[in-house]
C-alpha cells in the first residue's frame, strides 16, 4: 500500500482542475482522486483514474495543474506485483 499522500501544491492543482469549466473529464477525474487522498494515507488511485491519469501527462494541450494533479494521483497508485 503506498504510504503517500497528495501534498499541498498538488492539492491546490487538483482544487484548480477541478473548479476549471474547460477541463476534460479524464482531468478531472484524476484531480479528484488526488484531492481525495489529501492527508489519507490509505487511499489509492483506482485503475480508472490511474488511467485518466495517465492520458493527461500524455496530452500536450493540458495544462500545468492538470499535469500536477494526475502526477500525484499516478503515483499513489498501488504497483503490480510481477
């Protein structure tokens, strides 16, 4: 189980994503999960917003908050055990 948390700076990212009218779904999913993991450290990202996550550090036009709301939500994600 990760022992992270979403931090401060991350948190204020993900608060600004999702206030935002123009942001994608997929944005704003991953925003949520990582606001929802503020101050929690039994919480993980599930593979859906793991996912959306993912799409959004791809995606070129989305913005720095974004980019820093899905980094915190990616990595909170549980790795797979090989």
């Amino acid at each position: 189980m990760p022992k992270k948390t979403t931090s401060k700076k991350a948190s204020t990212s993900a608060s600004k994503t999702l206030k935002s009218k123009s942001t994608s779904k997929k944005s704003k999913s991953a925003a949520g999960s990582a606001l929802s993991q503020t101050g929690n450290k039994k919480k993980v990202t599930s593979k859906k917003a793991a996912s959306a996550a993912s799409n959004v550090l791809k995606d070129k036009r989305t913005s720095k908050a974004s980019k820093s709301a899905s980094g915190s939500a990616l990595s909170q994600r549980e790795k797979k055990k090989k």
